[in-house]
C-alpha cells in the first residue's frame, strides 16, 4: 500500500520542478522581449532593495558583530593573546562568502518573497490575473519578469551593502576590545580577495532568481480565498529558504575557491 | 461568429460543462441564464480562452481557439472585451491606469488622447472626476462600471458581461443594460451577457440561452422562452423554489 504513496509523492515532486522550470524559462524569455514593464521594474527596484535597507543594515552589523565575537574569543582562547588581530581576513572571508549572501537571501525571502506570493496570489483569486490575459497582458512578462530581474540585481547590491556593514561593524568590535587596528586591517586588506566578495555576489545574484521565481510560481498557483494566499505565502518563504540554504552549499563547493584556480 | 461544439470540462470529479453546443451570430446579443454554480462564467472564460476544455472546440471567426498557442489567443483577445463579476480591477493601479490598461496595449494613442478617451468612457458609464482614485476607494456598484469602461475603453468586436447588473442599484443595473443596446446598436458589438436577472435578460437579449446540468436545455428569444414548455427554464425565469430543479 505504501507505493501508491511514493509513486505519487514523486510524481508531485517532479510535477512541481517541471512548473518552477516552465516558469523561469519563460520568465526569462520574455525578460530579453519588448516591450518591457520598465515602470513596474522599477518599482521593484525600489521594493526590493530600498525597502529592504533596514532590515539587512540590521541583519548583517548583528551578523558581523557575533561572528567578530566568536573569532576574538577562538583566537583568545586558542592561539593566545595579541592574536585577534588576525581574525579579520577570517571574519571578512566567512561573513562575504557566505553569511552575508545567505542572511540577506533569507532576509529578502521573508520580506519580498512572501510579498510577491500574497500580491500575485490576491490577483489571482480575485481575477486579476484573468483581467491582464483579457486586455492582452502576459502576467509572466508583467508581473514576474520584473520581479525576477529587479530581485537579480538587488539581492547582490543589498549583499555588498550587508558586506560592508557587516565588515565595519566587525572591525568596530575588535578594536573596541582592544586589538591592535594598523594589524587588524592589514591582515584583512592583505588576504581578503576580490574574488572572495564577487562569489558572495554571484550566489545572491542566484538567491535573487529563486526567492523572485518561488515567490511568483506560488502566487500563481493560489487557489481558495485568503485561506490559500496564507498557504502561498507560508509555502513561498518555506521553499525559498530551504532552497537558498540547499543552494550555498553546493554553490561553495562548485565554485573555485580563487578565480583562475 | 462565434461557435462552440460539444464543450466539456470538468474539475476533479465535478463535470461542470456536459457537451455545450451554442452559435452566436455577428452583432447579436445572447444572454446566457442558469442557476448559480451552473457553469456560466466557466463558459465564459471558455470563450476567452482562459480556460482550455477537456474536450469541444470553440470557433471565432474561424479560428479555434481551443487549439490556439498563447501568442494566438493573445491576438484574438484583442477581438474581446470582458466584464469580470466582481470587476476584477487591479488593486495597484488608479481608476484612470485601469481603464486606459487595454487601450494602451490594443491602441496606438498619444498620451493626451489616452487621457481623453478614458474621460469619455468613464463618461459613458456615468461616472466623473474619479481618475486618480484607487480601487479601493470606490464603492461595489462604481468598481464594475469601471471594470466595464476598462473592458469597452478600446471598442472590442464581441463583449463579454458576467452578471453586469450584479451588486448595483436597479436604475444602475438599467443605464447598463441601456449602455449594452447602445453599444450592439452604435457599434454592432457582438454581445454574450451571463445573468440572472431576469428583467435584464429580457431587455438586452436578442436571444436567451439556459444552462443547467452542464448543458443548453433551451434557446429562443425572450418571447419562446416566455412561453416554453420546458418546466426547468418555467421554473428558472419566474423564480420559483418548486419545480424540476431541486439543488439549490
């Protein structure tokens, strides 16, 4: 009895990664097609990334100052007194390359993928959806692809701002506790490479698409009333965060560690 | 002309529409009648091809819709315009962006004639100096007449109304219906109006159809179906709790 089960677990599963696939390939299309929504872009723009402002300043000086507090007390505690000073390419190396893309990315998923998911979802039940197939309006091209383009270009410009708050905020707390600065930033402007902060940026740019694509794919698919937009947008922050987690992983390991290597 | 052959779909288990088989003619006006849940505007959507069946083809001016690629139907709903039920007005949007949305798509206009055009629609269906307002600061009544002037704003060949005199006041509901004569008389507008209001039915129909159990149980003018035998469609058009149709 249990493979009625599985089969069809399976075959909701691939059912749903062929709806996500259709959608970013079609989303993608019509972003390079003419006309483009270049109104709605930018007030996506302004959605994702201006908007978002506090809540990542927030995110990313916490961020910043916990990891600075746990690499004082290692290099304290384990290599001995003077040493902190060399935390800072460290600090620097972990909160570029991964922290910061992925709390700014869970950030973004929270704050705008729910967003995405409740507007597209409330146009679709109240048929709004329907009104821009009726009056010639493709609601991929008009609503998702400036989504998906404004959230691909925000995400990494929202994670070198969270970079260098969280970079700054970091140095702050060292030297607060007394470690030597001219060392301090010289071990991190020594070892800290442009490659380090870019492979942050290309990740967000790829968190950007999947919290845009999940985001509108849920909106899309919303059925019922405000019962169903709850759901969508439960299910939106749900599927996006695992996925962005899921993601920086693989994407640390795929990527070279430094650029030519 | 538009014709629908053997139309059927369900949803899960329920078959909503059971073989459907309606010729509208150029320049006529049929109002389609059933109870509510009956399929009616399921029908509708067929016809714009929002919803694809699982089986029938509907035909406009020769093209079949049912087998039309996106970018098709893109072109033939250029031929349509469709009053939702509920208005469908996007939340987002102003009163004046709203109506103008079609006609900005669907017509090469300056934005000065833009303006103009959606002033005078607005006109004509009785509302004034309300552009800048947002949906939600409209009452029910004034939301679908801007639904409707954003459906009629860009002169479609075949308009759509599901329910136009639903949720307005009757002297509202009849300058609709007037507005429906109007626009099949002025610009020989093909016209498929879904409702239950009966008086409307009567007014604006050349032709009346009646939907129940998934099919056309019967078709004639207001005056057959006045005098029709078919104690379903008797039971449906005085309003009556007794008779044949017994789900409600």
């Amino acid at each position: 009895m249990t493979l009625p089960i599985k089969s069809f677990s399976f075959h909701l599963i691939l059912q749903q990664v062929g709806e996500v696939g259709l959608l970013f390939g079609r989303t993608t299309i019509n972003i390079f097609r003419k006309p483009r929504e270049t109104k709605i872009f930018i007030q996506q723009l302004e959605e994702v990334g201006v908007r978002s402002l506090l809540v990542v300043s927030l995110t990313a000086a916490f961020g910043g100052l916990v990891f600075a507090l746990q690499t004082y007390i290692g290099f304290h505690r384990y290599i001995g007194v003077g040493s902190e000073a060399y935390g800072g390419p460290i600090i620097s190396l972990g909160l570029t390359k991964e922290l910061i893309p992925i709390l700014v990315g869970l950030m973004v998923a929270g704050r705008v993928g729910s967003a995405m998911a409740a507007e597209i979802g409330t146009m679709k039940i109240t048929e709004q959806i329907d009104a821009l197939y009726s009056l010639g309006a493709d609601p991929i091209r008009y609503l998702v692809a400036p989504r998906t383009l404004a959230c691909f270009i925000m995400v990494p410009v929202l994670t070198l701002y969270g970079d260098i708050i969280g970079i700054v905020c970091a140095y702050f707390f060292n030297v607060g506790m007394g470690v030597n600065r001219i060392v301090y930033l010289r071990n991190t402007l020594l070892y800290l490479e442009l490659w380090d902060v870019l492979g942050g940026l290309i990740k967000a740019g790829i968190f950007g698409i999947v919290i845009a694509i999940i985001g509108s794919w849920q909106g899309l698919k919303t059925e019922g009333g405000a019962e169903g937009v709850g759901r969508a947008t439960t299910r939106a922050v749900v599927i996006s965060s695992i996925i962005i987690l899921i993601l920086n992983f693989f994407l640390s390991k795929v990527m070279p560690e430094r650029l030519g290597i | 002309m538009i014709r629908i052959n053997d139309l059927h779909k369900s949803f899960g288990q329920n078959k909503v529409l059971q073989g459907i088989n309606l010729h509208i003619q150029n320049g006529e006006t049929l109002t389609i009648i059933g109870q509510s849940g009956s399929g009616k505007s399921v029908l509708l959507k067929h016809i714009l091809g929002l919803i694809r069946p699982d089986r029938g083809s509907i035909i406009v001016d020769g093209v079949d819709i049912c087998g039309s690629s996106e970018a098709e139907l893109n072109n033939i709903r250029r031929k349509f315009g469709l009053l939702f039920q509920a208005a469908a007005l996007f939340d987002s949007l102003t009163v004046a962006q709203n109506v103008s949305f079609g006609l900005e798509r669907y017509r090469d206009l300056s934005p000065k004639e833009l303006q103009k055009r959606v002033k005078e629609t607005l006109a004509m269906v009785g509302l004034r100096e309300i552009e800048q307002l947002m949906p939600h600061e409209l009452s029910g009544g004034m939301k679908k007449r801007v639904g409707l002037a954003r459906a009629i704003a860009y002169e479609p060949e075949i308009m759509l109304y599901d329910e136009p005199s639903t949720g307005i006041d009757p002297i509202r509901a009849d300058a609709i219906n007037e507005l429906i004569i109007k626009m099949k008389q002025e610009f020989r507008i093909t016209s498929v109006v879904i409702t239950h209001d009966m008086i409307s039915a009567y007014k604006v129909a050349d032709r009346i159809a009646m939907l129940y159990n998934g099919k056309i149980v019967a078709v004639g003018t207001p005056e057959e179906l006045r005098k029709s035998d078919n104690q379903i469609v008797q039971q449906f058009i005085h309003g009556r709790a007794e008779g044949p149709i017994k789900e409600w």
